[in-house]
C-alpha cells in the first residue's frame, strides 16, 4: 500500500496505530460470520479490507509525535527506506524474524477459521498480532538508531 507523506504523517497518529490492531480480530469475526451470513459474509470482510486502507488515512496528523506508537510508524518508513540509506543489519534480521512469526501465525489462524475451531484460530491470531506488535517496537527501536542518521528522519519527531 503506497502512502504520500500526507498520509504518513497522518498514520503516525497513536490512534491509527492503535486500531490498526483492529483488523485482525475484524477480519476473523468478518470470516467467522459465514456461518450466520452466509454468502453475505462478503459484505463484513469488504467492509474490513475499506478499513485496512482507510486507516492510515483516517486520523490527523497528531500534535505529537514523541510517544511508541509513532516511532514504530516511523521506524517502518526507514526499514521501507533501507536501500535508499541503510539500516544494521540486525534491525534487518529482526524484522523479518517476526514478520515470519506473524506469516507463520496465518497456517493456524486459516485453518481454524476453515475448520470453525476457535481454539486454533485464536493461536494464530497470537502469533500474528504477537509478532506484529513485536515488530512494531523493532521499528520504534530502529528508528531510535536511526533519527540522526537521514535528515528527514529528524524532522519527523516532533
């Protein structure tokens, strides 16, 4: 998903960050309602994937940018930024340790949302909202190391 500085600016907001942590459980509830809607599930699951691309875009740009949530925003800007100015490498190693703990949490999560076994999906709901949120931090902490290294990236903490 392709964001403009605008809509970055806006994404550092806490309260996107915060419900963007929303999506998982939407998506699983959205899933989970074939049962009760049928086809018409359809519906609820579009509604979640409007709310994945509308978030970042839907709160202003906060009046504060010196809190976690923001940081982890802009730590994902420079680890999207690495070929352009480089990151160490274990910020690298990191990231894509737990963005495999996450991609590993879909196998449970999809196959219990198949199979109707809450027990399952909500394993997999742990260890992919667990890793994002882990990897989150890693962004904060990245972006801590980094600040002083690009100068639009000392610009974004305000």
């Amino acid at each position: 998903m392709k964001m403009d500085d605008a809509a970055w600016a806006r994404h550092a907001n806490p309260w996107s960050v915060y419900s963007r942590m929303s999506v998982l459980p939407l998506m699983t509830l959205a899933i989970w309602s074939r049962i009760w809607l049928g086809w018409c599930a359809l519906l609820p699951v579009m509604l979640v994937l409007a709310w994945i691309w509308w978030n970042p875009r839907a709160f202003a740009r906060p009046a504060s940018t010196d809190n976690w949530a923001s940081r982890g925003t802009f730590g994902e800007r420079v680890f999207l930024n690495r070929e352009q100015v480089p990151v160490p490498h274990h910020h690298v190693t990191w990231a894509k340790g737990l963005a495999w703990v996450s991609g590993i949490g879909v196998i449970p999560w999809v196959y219990g949302l198949w199979a109707l076994d809450p027990g399952t999906t909500l394993a997999g709901l742990i260890l992919m909202i667990g890793g994002k949120l882990w990897f989150v931090d890693r962004m904060a902490w990245l972006y801590q190391d980094m600040q002083d290294k690009h100068p639009d990236y000392a610009r974004w903490l305000r």
